[in-house]
C-alpha cells in the first residue's frame, strides 16, 4: 500500500514538474521567431556598455539611466554601478555620470536597477528613487536621493531597507518620500528554481515614508512598476506570466492595492514607462530563452518594445514599436521616451536611440 500511495505521489508530483517545465518554455518563447524592424533610424549612444536597466526621463527631457547590475558574485568586484545622465534636448551629447555625493552611502557598493524620479508639482525639486541590488545574500535596498539637474548630482538622502522589501526590482514614487516597490523572488540563491518553475512568489510593498508593509502579492516574477498619470492606477509587470498586472489604489492612506484587472502581454515584459499622455512603455524580452543571466554572459538575449494604450475599462490596444533579434540590441528592459525620440536601455550592456518616425 506504501508503495502505490510512493508511486502515485511520484507521478503527481512529475506531471505538475511537466506542466511547469513546459510553461516556462512557452513564456521563454522557445517556439516563437523574430522579424525586425525599428520605428525610425537608431543608433547606440556610446558610454554605455555595462547595461542601462532602467530609464526616466524628467520633464525637461533630461533621462537619467541605471548602469552596472551585477548578474554573476565574480561581477561584485568588478563591475562598478553608476547612474548616468542622457540631454534628449542635445542627443550628440554623450552620456555624462551624474556625481553622487552624501556620506551616509557607499557610493563604491551601488549596483541599480529599477528606478523613480518624483517631480515636485510647485518647486520642481527632484528626488530619486533606485533600487540597489547586490547579490544575495547580501542586503538590497532602495536608496533616496535628491537630483540637482544644474550639478548633476545626486545627494543621498535615506537607505530604506526593510523584511517587506526582500528582493527589490522596480521602484515608482508617488510622493517625495512614499513609494511602491516590487519584489522578484523570494527565494535568493535559490531564485532560479522559482523562475524555471515560474512560482508566483513575487510581491509588491508600499512604503509610507516611515515603514514598508506587503500591499500585493501572487506575482510571478513580479518587476516592473509604474502609475498612470492621474496617480489612481499601478501598473505591475508579470516577467514569468508575461502578464500586465493592473491595481487600482485603495484610498485607505496605506497604499493598499486592488488588482482590477491581467492583462496578457505574451511576451515577459520588464520595466514600465508611462508617457505625458498616459500611454505605456514596455521593455520585453520576447525570446527570453536566449537571455542567459546566469553564466555571466553579459551580451545575450533580444529586444522588444511595446507601446499600450488602455481605454476608460482597462482594455488594452498594443503596438510593437521595435523588434530585433539581437543583432542592434540584446536584452531590452526599458524603453523611455520624449518628443519625437526613444532610448531603449538594457539589463547589462548598451543602449540605443531611435527615432520615432513610424510605428
Ligand atoms: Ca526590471
């Protein structure tokens, strides 16, 4: 008897593995191909060659951009994080460093990824959201900053770290000092186990200025975040469901979430911009199979970009404005845009400017 109740476990548990293996392979894009095409001539900014995973772009139309996450232990030494300044008002300018200054962090230690500038309405100050993403196990965080656009740089304000915010990915602020943050997997050194089974692990916390408390949770492989303009919505990107999560915000004061509504993107859609119309910019990796993160390979994986327009119920209607097959770009995460011109960053090399002529 023991041993049927073994056998059949056994089997159970080998058809959910199945079921699993074969999702991830579906969402990775095993079985799709790539046409290329871009919405007007592009070309890649120089100075940029060790990943550009997160773009905003200020009203001015100055984009600030996240460079140097560590993806393998031997790159903590080595690769060096920096943020970065792009002019789209001057775009032969090269990409300046911005100078980050405060005692209270080690600027030495910074490996960003996701990102968020807070534009106050009346004074025009700028703080500065970024995620610092060492490897496990060491502490990740979110760091704040306050811009100065004329000096470009960035004086550290405050280290948020909290149990809440174990595994950030993606920032959005929706004031000077409270923000949304997600986080990707839950199990640190044990990560790719939950990605290849595409476990729904990931969850977002909000932070009200003082603590951070869990407001979302059941993502698979929750990443980026972003608001619509109007503040009422959050968006949240599922890069192991290929989903785009919609919440709308409680008015509870405590930032909680209410899903109202996944949408399915079919492709694993990395961080979120939204644009002075309240359109969508999602960085994908449409062929994530060929993205290799884990051998240290920096220059791998494909580049998509979408651009999503809902309507008043939450429908989407989706424009794929570039598509490469690694050949101009390799593994796009972000797509920001100003006037008549984009920047499309990657997780761990270059980034592009293109034009935006048709798409
Ligand atoms: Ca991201």
């Amino acid at each position: 008897m023991a041993s049927f109740i073994f056998k059949a476990a056994l089997f159970v548990v080998s058809v959910v593995l199945l079921q699993r293996l074969m999702r991830f392979a579906i969402i990775m894009g095993v079985h799709r191909h790539m046409f290329n095409h871009t919405p007007g001539p592009c070309r890649t900014i120089p100075g940029i060659d060790v990943g550009s995973e997160d773009i905003t772009t200020l009203s001015n139309g100055v984009a600030i951009i996240t460079s140097g996450v560590a993806i393998i232990e031997a790159e903590m030494d080595t690769i060096q994080g920096r943020i970065f300044s792009f002019d789209f008002n001057q775009p032969d300018k090269a990409v300046k460093e911005v100078k980050i200054t405060g005692s209270s962090f080690n600027k030495t230690a910074l490996k960003p990824v996701g990102m968020s500038a807070w534009e106050d309405p009346q004074t025009g100050k700028v703080s500065l959201f970024v995620v610092n993403k060492p490897l496990p196990p060491r502490t990740q965080s979110v760091e704040l900053f306050d811009y100065d656009h004329k000096s470009n740089t960035l004086r550290h304000k405050k280290t948020v770290i909290s149990d809440a915010i174990f595994s950030p990915n993606d920032v959005i602020a929706v004031s000077a000092d409270t923000f949304y943050v997600t986080n990707d997997m839950r199990f640190g050194r044990l990560g790719p186990l939950e990605v290849v089974l595409t476990l729904p692990t990931g969850t977002v916390a909000y932070y009200d200025g003082s603590e951070a408390v869990q407001v979302a949770s059941g993502l698979s492989g929750a990443n980026g975040i972003s608001k619509s303009q109007d503040g009422r919505y959050i968006y949240v990107s599922g890069l192991l469901d290929a989903q785009l999560n919609v919440f709308e915000r409680g008015k509870d004061g405590r930032g909680s979430l209410l899903l109202r509504k996944k949408i399915d993107v079919h492709t694993s859609v990395d961080n979120i911009n939204v644009d002075k119309a309240g359109d969508l910019w999602l960085g994908c990796h449409y062929l994530g199979y060929t993205l290799d993160l884990l051998t240290g390979n920096r220059w791998t994986g494909t580049a998509q970009v979408l651009r999503m327009r809902l309507d008043a119920d939450l429908n989407p209607d989706v424009r794929e404005v570039l598509a490469d097959d690694g050949k101009l770009l390799k593994g796009s995460s972000v797509a920001s845009v100003y006037g008549n011109k984009m920047l499309v960053g990657t997780i761990t090399n270059q980034m592009i400017l293109c034009d935006l002529i048709a798409f």
